[in-house]
C-alpha cells in the first residue's frame, strides 16, 4: 500500500462476499433456466470480481475462456434472432459449466469458500 495515502479502517469485504454470492446464485438460476446469456454475463461479472484473487496463469486462462465463449455466444445469439433458434448446444453448456467451475475453484484456492480461521472475527480484521 501507499505510505502517502491514508488508508481507512473500512473495507468492503463482506460487501464483496455477499455480490460473490449473489452472482453465483444468478449463475445457477441461469443455467437451471438454459438462459444462455444470463449466464454468461454473471459469469463476467464473477470473473472481473475474482479478478484480484487469479494468479497470472489463472488469469490468462480466464481470459481465453473467456474470449472463446464470447464468440460462440455472439454467433449463438445472432442465430437466435435471426432464425429463431433456441436453447443451449450441449458443448456451449459444458464450456459454460467449466468457465463456472474454474471460478469456484480460484475462489476455493483463494479461501473464499471455506472457513480459514477458526474464529470468525480473525477473518474479519
């Protein structure tokens, strides 16, 4: 941190936490639905948010996941509109589970999943 910047007692850990969460639970209730786009979009926003717990590989893989589907849904979405298709191609959903799964795991390795401490205010300073 800065020497030259004041620095306050207050953070926005649980904040975080709680929009972790809820992000999370779009994510189910997205992909539950086979809403394609919702989906994602949480996804992002997961990924942007966990961005400052990724190591640089992690963060690069992220990245090109992230890339990837960006294309096949962009392609997926256009269909839709233009053709009327609709659902989720089995190989976008799995792409889209294991984008989620890498997510879960950053925030497992982070120790954002789990209890760390064995009391809960240590965690909180």
């Amino acid at each position: 941190m800065e020497a030259d910047r004041n620095i306050s007692e207050f953070n926005m850990a649980v904040s975080w936490l709680n929009r972790l969460n809820y992000y999370f639970y779009v994510c189910d209730e997205a992909a539950q639905n086979l809403q394609l786009f919702e989906w994602f979009q949480s996804l992002m926003i997961l990924n942007r948010e966990l961005c400052t717990e990724m190591k640089k590989d992690e963060e690069k893989t992220q990245q090109q996941q992230a890339e990837e589907l960006f294309k096949e849904i962009n392609i997926l979405l256009k269909n839709q509109n233009r053709k009327g298709q609709t659902g989720i191609p089995p190989t976008t959903y799995w792409k889209l589970h294991k984008f989620e799964t890498s997510l879960r795991k950053i925030m497992d390795k982070s120790g954002l999943l789990k209890r760390v401490q064995d009391d809960a205010m240590k965690s909180l300073r």
